[in-house]
C-alpha cells in the first residue's frame, strides 16, 4: 500500500494534473488577449457591467500575467514538470546508455525554465520612453549615454508605414574602454535599432516603438541670422525675448485694405499676413520692455525683432528601454525546447528506420 507520501507524489506529476493546469492557463491567456489590459478600475466597471467587471477585477484579469491566480497556476505547473522530469531521469539514468532517451527531459527542462522566466519577466519587467531628436542624448540604465544619430522612415507605395530606424551611439557604460581604444572603436559603438529588431545590452534591452514628426519654427534676427524653436524653448533679445508656445489654425480677419491682419493685444503690435497665407499659424508670447502679448504670426511676418521665416520639420525617434530579468531565462527556455523536440523526433526517425 502506498504511503500519503506516495500519493502526493503521484498526483504531482500526474499527466492529467498537467493536462488540467495547461488549459486553465490557456483560459487565463485567452481572457488576457480578450480584456484590455492595466486599465483604471472605473474602465472594467463601464465596460463590463454587472458580475463581469467583479469575476475581472477580483481574479486580476486586468492584468492576467502578474496576478496572484496565474502565477500560482504556473508555479504549479513548474512543480509538475519538476517532479515529473525528475522521476523520469531518474528512470532512464536505470537504464543503459544505449537505450536512454533524454529527448523529452530536454523538452521538459526547457518548458521549466521558459517558465520560470515568463513569470520573472511578470514581476521584474520595467520599461521607460524616450524621444529623441537627431543630435539629442540620454541616459541609459547602466550609465552609459545614448546619442541619436540618424532617422530612417521607409513607407509601401500606399503610403504604409513600412520601416522605422534608427541610428544610434552608445558611450561610457561599467564596460567602457579606454578614450584612446573607444576612439579607434567608433564603428563598434554605432548601432541600428528597428522595428522587431531591438539592441541588447546586458541587463536591458532598446527597442524602435515609434518615429513622428514636429515642427519647429525658425526665426531671423535683423541681422539675417537664423535660429530654429521647438515648442516651449525661447529666443532672447536685448528687451525681452520670443517664446513659441505652439501651432493655431489661421484665424485671419479682413482689414480695411481687404488684407488679413491679426491682432496681437496691443495697437502698436498689429501683425499683417500677406492675402494668400492659408497656413497654420504659431502662437508665440513676445516680451517686449516688461510686457508680454501673446502673438500669432504665419510665415513672411515680424515678431517684435524677429521674422517668423518658416517651419522645419524634426524627425523625433521614440526609443523603449526595457529591463528584463527573465529574458535569458526565456530565450535559453525555447532553445532548450527545441533541442529536445528535435532530439525526440531523430531518435523516433532512427527506430522507424531499423
């Protein structure tokens, strides 16, 4: 008769334990893919009225890959795949080694690490946005600093998106060499990163999540020089300066000579749009000798010294550093899945083949 230890045993590395686990954690997969995912609780009481949004909010199917539920149903199925890979080996390991067949316990332990890692991946993985313009830095997790470099957009015939690139340097970091050796190294610190094509580092990994487009005015001074404003950022002058705040519909009204003007708050500051300007216009606040008026001004005008000259369009690259604890664990997951179906499958070819 087998002892309580026995049964607990058995049941542990049961087959059907394994069967009942794998599709509760498909159902658990399925609900993640169907709600949407780490939204505010008012989101799932709006959208899922009555029972639903309760089942959702208390079994964490607003966020199904870090709940308390499909971690304990994948901590088990990590213990069954345990046990039984151990009762197995232990079996063959009995056998001689002609006839051992380590195939499935391959496939076993790396069913056991991809999901030790996915579930380290649910509990450790951060991730941070940066944009960045062409020239532009920031820094990255391990200290080192990221330049970018180059923009590359590439689109179908359609006018599809069909690639996002970016070009970048990476400098210092714990492993950075020498100035002298960094300096014969440049090509080396030069990388691409693309969309589905994310440069790894150790401990992190930099991803292509968007590119877009902004527009920055620029402006000449009297003496013909000219200087570009994102928004936010200002020019100073001796009395004041020129702040671009940002991009307004054109609101031209007709003046007494049929010529659009626009006012700008104060008599002395009234600002003429030539007749056939349609295009968006900037708002700017002028500082001029302790007073400010908020000025909005198309391209060819004056903004106190200043002549609005025209747009530059700046290509912006959204780069997603993310750290990731469990993606070694993940990736030598799969390899080791793959050994082992591969090794199962020639050692099933070479006994049909007898």
């Amino acid at each position: 008769m087998k002892s309580s230890f026995d049964k607990i045993y058995d049941a542990l590395r049961s087959v059907k334990l394994a069967v009942v686990l794998l599709v509760l954690l498909a159902l658990f997969a399925i609900a993640g893919g169907i709600v949407p995912q780490g939204k505010p609780a008012d989101f799932y009481l709006s959208r899922f009225p009555g029972p639903k949004s309760v089942i959702i909010l208390r079994f964490g199917i607003d966020h199904v890959f870090s709940s308390i539920p499909f971690l304990l149903l994948s901590s088990a199925f990590v213990l069954n795949l345990t046990i039984c890979t151990f009762h197995r080996l232990t079996g063959e390991f009995s056998k001689p080694r002609g006839k051992r067949r380590h195939g499935p316990d391959i496939l076993h332990l790396g069913l056991i690490v991809l999901m030790f890692g996915a579930v380290l991946t649910a509990r450790t993985r951060t991730g941070t946005t940066i944009n960045l313009r062409k020239g532009e830095s920031a820094d990255l997790p391990d200290g080192a600093k990221i330049v970018l470099v180059d923009t590359t957009y590439e689109q179908y015939p359609d006018g599809r998106p069909k690639s996002w690139e970016s070009t970048v340097e990476i400098y210092g970091g714990p492993s950075q060499a020498s100035s002298a050796a960094a300096e014969a190294q440049h090509a080396v610190r030069q990388f691409r990163i693309r969309v589905n094509a994310p440069l790894r580092r150790k401990g992190y990994s930099i991803y292509q999540q968007n590119w877009h487009t902004e527009k920055e005015v620029v402006l000449k001074d009297p003496m013909g020089m000219s200087l570009s404003l994102d928004q936010g950022a200002r020019a100073d002058t001796k009395d004041g300066f020129v702040l671009f705040m940002a991009l307004a519909p054109s609101e031209a009204s007709t003046g007494e000579a049929g010529s659009p003007t626009t006012a700008v708050g104060t008599a002395d500051l009234a600002v003429t749009a030539a007749p056939e300007e349609a295009a968006t216009r900037a708002v700017f606040l002028l500082e001029q000798n302790g007073m400010r008026t908020v000025v909005k001004a198309a391209p060819g005008e004056k903004i106190g010294a200043f002549t609005f000259s025209g747009y530059l369009d700046q290509s912006i690259s959204g780069l997603a550093i993310v750290t990731d604890r469990g993606y070694p664990f993940v990736a030598a997951g799969f390899i080791l899945v793959i050994l082992g179906v591969f090794i199962t499958y020639i050692r099933k070819l070479k006994g049909m083949l007898a």
